[in-house]
C-alpha cells in the first residue's frame, strides 16, 4: 500500500514539475523573440504574453498543478524575459531617438 501511495505521489509531483517545465520552455521562446524584436509594438505583444503566462502559472499553483519550487523556478525565467524585454525596448527607444535626430 505505501508503496502505491508513493508511486501515485510520484507521479502527481512529476506532473507539476512538467507542467512548469512547459512554462519555462514558453518563456524561452519568447525571450528569444524579444531579443529579434525590432518595434517598440512587438515588445508590447511579447511582454503581453508573457504577462498572461504569468497569469496562468498563478491559477496553476492556486490549482495545485505546480508546486512551489517550480514556481520559484518559474518566476526567475520569467523575471530575466521581463528585464530583456526592458533592456530590449530600451534599446529601441534609444536607437529611435539617434535616428530622429
């Protein structure tokens, strides 16, 4: 019996590591996308996802689908595509500013 209730907790805790793990890999992509982003516009539309990412991962951890050391693990992706795209639009806006110059 401890043995079954092992392994179906095993399986639960796998399941919201991979749900994370689906999370981060989602972040990544956008990341890259950020940095090829060449309009103060896509910056926005990314950063919007990313915000609604964000938003899911929190009704995934109310839900119990992720754990807490996935979502630490989470939040620091998603903290590093929030200060890329930042650095990003920065850029952008800097670049905008030589040319009109």
């Amino acid at each position: 019996m401890a043995s079954w209730v092992w392994q179906l907790r095993s399986r639960f805790v796998q399941k919201q590591k991979n749900q994370a793990d689906r999370f981060n890999l989602a972040i990544l992509s956008l990341i890259q996308k950020i940095r090829q982003a060449n309009t103060l516009d896509e910056i926005d539309l990314l950063q919007e996802e990313l915000f609604e990412i964000f938003q899911q991962v929190i009704v995934d951890l109310d839900e119990d689908l992720i754990d807490s050391d996935s979502f630490q693990s989470f939040t620091f992706t998603w903290e590093t595509a929030m200060k890329i795209a930042g650095d990003r639009e920065k850029m952008l806006r800097e670049l905008r500013l030589v040319s009109d110059s």
